[in-house]
C-alpha cells in the first residue's frame, strides 16, 4: 500500500502533458524484478464511463486549488419543491461555492432562454460537487454547474463520454481554458471521448499535439445557452 500511494504522489506532482504516455513501475527488492502498476489517474481508468449518464450529472476539467488539474463530477438532483437551492461536497472553499452560486443566478435568470419548460418556482434543486482526483476544490466551475442544473431540469442526460470546459463569471461572460493541452490531457486519461470549449480557446488549439487533440469530438460553444444545447446534443 505504501508503494502505491507514494506513486499516486509522484503523479500528482507533475502536469498533465509531462504525464503523456508513462507507464509506473517499481523493483521488487525481494525478487529484483519490474513490477508495472496501474493508478487510476492514468489513461484507460475509465473515470468517465462508457454509455449515456443521468440528467444533471456532468463531468468538468479545472485545475484546483492545490495548483493541479483534476476532474470534477456535478451531480444535480431536481425534486419537487419552491425554488430552493441547496449545494454539497464544496467544504470551507468560498471561491468554488461563489462559482456555484452564480451558476444557479444565471440559470435562474436566463434559465427561460434555454427552454420555457424549466420551472424555477416549483422544483429543489440539489447540487453536489465531487473531487475526483483530490486536488481540492476549484473556481472554475460555474460554466459546468449551469449546463448540468439545465440537464436536471430538462431531465435530458448529457451525451455520453462529455466533458464541458471553461467557466463563467458573474457578469455572464465566458473565460478560456488555460493551459489546454494540459486540460485536455486529463481529459483523455479520465475516459472523455467528447470535449465542449469556449469559442475563444480556438486560439490555443495550436498549443495541443495534434494526436492528442485527434483523440476528441471537439465541439465550441459561444454562450451559456449554447453550451447546454450542444452537451445535451440539442440542434
């Protein structure tokens, strides 16, 4: 076990593109021999899994509050009730819970442009944010948390192997992905098959090894609005 952690701890130390095809292994002191060991950070862990997932679950990339990249799961639960809005899994981290906060203001106020089905007033909506990777909490998870209150709302699933990217502030504006290749990265070692970017990370694609960009349906998204109709494959 103390083999294991201790290369969990080598991982998380390095970024995403340093990490681009490494395998982990160790020498057995007893037998010297080679022994390769799997952590479920690297490709193939399936963190994403295949097949459609649930209404309001979605998966976003950010780098969190301990410097490193990690994968984020939101999970929406929306019930009958008055409106409220109750949030998990954020801890003591204000940044993240302000990002979370401003996600259900814009979906409260512009949740009719999406779609006049959604009802504010008489639904809960319950919102837990899970760290996959313990890199603590991040800020950036605004953009991610509006798509999957309108997933849940709209009781429409995601499309299948979906990570939404970017984030968005309290005026509505749409920030960029920093550091891309990185992002995609963790990306692709996470099992996404499908990327959704802001339309302003197309000036970074360049900045990402094109086997790695190919390794994705890429797709770019102009607004909050924009985004929840492309995660949820809405023409």
């Amino acid at each position: 076990m103390k083999k294991e952690r201790s290369l969990f701890e080598v991982h998380k130390k390095i970024g995403g593109m340093e990490f681009y095809d490494v395998h982990f292994s160790y020498i057995d002191n007893e037998t010297l021999n080679e022994e390769f060991v799997s952590v479920p950070e690297q490709g193939g862990g399936k963190i994403i899994p295949d097949g459609m997932g649930k209404p309001g679950h979605l998966y976003t990339v950010a780098r969190g509050r301990s410097g490193m990249i990690g994968v984020y799961k939101i999970e929406t639960q929306v019930v009958s009730g008055t409106g409220k809005f109750e949030k998990t899994g954020l801890g003591y981290d204000r940044e993240a819970k302000e990002s979370i906060d401003t996600a259900f203001r814009y979906f409260r106020a512009n949740s009719k442009n999406v779609s006049r089905s959604i009802s504010i007033t008489t639904k809960d909506y319950l919102m837990h944010v899970q760290d996959i990777h313990g890199v603590e909490m991040t800020s950036e998870l605004a953009l991610a948390a509006f798509v999957a209150l309108c997933s849940g709302a709209l009781s429409k699933a995601p499309l299948s192997q979906l990570v939404v990217l970017g984030s968005l502030s309290i005026g509505g504006t749409i920030m960029k992905v920093e550091e891309l290749a990185n992002v995609l990265q963790v990306c692709f070692d996470a099992g996404a098959k499908r990327v959704l970017l802001p339309m302003a990370s197309a000036v970074d694609i360049p900045t990402v090894p094109p086997e790695l960009f190919s390794k994705f349906q890429i797709s770019f998204y102009q607004s909050p609005e924009d985004a929840v109709y492309k995660a949820l494959g809405v023409e």
